[in-house]
C-alpha cells in the first residue's frame, strides 16, 4: 500500500479502500478497511481526520470510534464529530424523522471503548464535575434517539417498511429468517401481509444483488464514492493542519 501512496495515486487508493468497507453495495471487509486507514494515518493524520464523517455512511460507527481509540490525535475529532451527530439527531427526532445509528453503536460505560463512553460525557458536560452526573445526562440522551433501528422496528407491525438496501450485510445475515419471513428449513413463519411483504421485497433485493456483479475498478467509479474522491480533492488542494 505505501508505494502507492507515494506514487500519486492516494484518491483511487483511499476510494478502494471505502468500497473495501461498504456494506452496502461494497465488499463489507472491516477490519482490512481499518488497517488501510491506519497505514493511511501514519502517512497524513489530516486526510483520515478529515474521512472520519464520511465512515459511518460507508461502515458503521464502530469504525470510527476502534480508530479514535487506536490512534493518536483521533479521539478530539471524534468526540466533536459525535456532538455535532447528537444535535442533528436531536433535531431530526423532534421533526419525526428518523436518527441517524449513533445512538446504537456508540460506546456504553461498561462496553468495550467504555474509556471513549467517559470521555464523550466529559466533552459534552466540561462544567459538571460530578461523574456520575455527567454520565446519567449522557445516557438519558443517547436512549432518547435509540429509536428507528432495525432491532426495533423488528419489534413492531411495520415490517413493509424495512428496506432491504439500508440494512448492512452483517444485519442481513443475523436477521435472515426473521426479514425473509422462515423458520429453519425453509417453511413460511407467518401469513401477516406485513410480513409477506418484507419477504417479497427481500427476495426481489437478493436477487438483483446476485446479478449485479461489477470489478472493483468499475464499482469504484461509482458516483457513490464522490464525497470520498472530493473530500481527498479538498485535502490535496488545501493541506489544512488539524
């Protein structure tokens, strides 16, 4: 990889390696995705800062907060990244839309990253002393946006709404015979419209997903990856110091 870096070719490498991680419509290949970008800290901390919002619509937040926590200088960024998503959030909760999946991946106290859990509280709270405090604040918070995920929607009658294309590949496969409406062995689970509906829709999506097959040099061309190939632009043309 670091001979390409040198060698000018640093948009397509960075662009191969987000098609690397896309879970939708990419290879979904985590931890390869999280080697590449660390390779690509060490060769310029700025250009992966500045990738770092761009993570969680290719992957997931998981990504970013394993990078803050394994690379230096990472954890500011994504501490203010993560405030400016809670605000959005919050404001997008009380028009009625749906969250964005922050609420879900991020770090819990007695998680794994719980050091990140800490440090989120501190930075949303730098006036409140009390650490329990600012944690219970946190908590209450983040729980009021966990709403809108696949676990649960899973849990209401609202099956026809789930659409196939926005849930990861890992998802996919765990929920398989809940989303596709079987029992183990292939039988049918339930004769709901709703949940005939979802299996109709999950079925027509696996099997446009089995045709459309393209190399990784033509999918990486893909409009898809414009956000990455100008955020890398932007970094070329204004090296900006983080």
């Amino acid at each position: 990889m670091t001979p390409y870096l040198h060698s000018g070719a640093i948009e397509e490498l960075v662009v191969i390696a987000f098609h690397l991680r896309n879970i939708r419509g990419g290879k979904g290949l985590r931890q390869l995705f999280r080697d590449m970008m660390s390779v690509l800290y060490d060769y310029d901390r700025v250009l992966v800062t500045l990738l770092l919002p761009l993570i969680p619509e290719y992957g997931y937040w998981k990504d970013v907060f394993c990078l803050s926590m394994s690379l230096p200088h990472l954890l500011e960024p994504t501490l203010r990244l993560c405030t400016l998503q809670l605000l959005e959030d919050e404001r997008r909760v009380s028009l009625g839309l749906a969250p964005s999946l922050l609420a879900k991946y991020i770090p819990k106290e007695k998680k794994k990253y719980k050091g990140f859990a800490s440090s989120f509280a501190r930075y949303l709270y730098p006036e409140i002393q009390c650490h329990s405090l600012r944690m219970a604040k946190t908590r209450k918070r983040i729980s009021a946006l966990n709403v809108g995920t696949l676990e649960v929607t899973l849990c209401k009658p609202s099956w026809a709404s789930i659409e196939p294309s926005t849930i990861p590949v890992l998802a996919r496969e765990k929920y398989r015979l809940a989303l596709m409406n079987e029992v183990r062995g292939g039988a049918i689970r339930s004769i709901a419209g709703d949940r005939i509906a979802c299996r109709e829709k999950f079925m027509a999506f696996l099997a446009a997903e089995k045709v459309f097959t393209e190399p990784i040099v033509l999918t990486t061309a893909s409009e898809k990856y414009a956000p990455v190939r100008r955020t890398v632009e932007f970094w070329r043309t204004h090296r900006l110091n983080v």
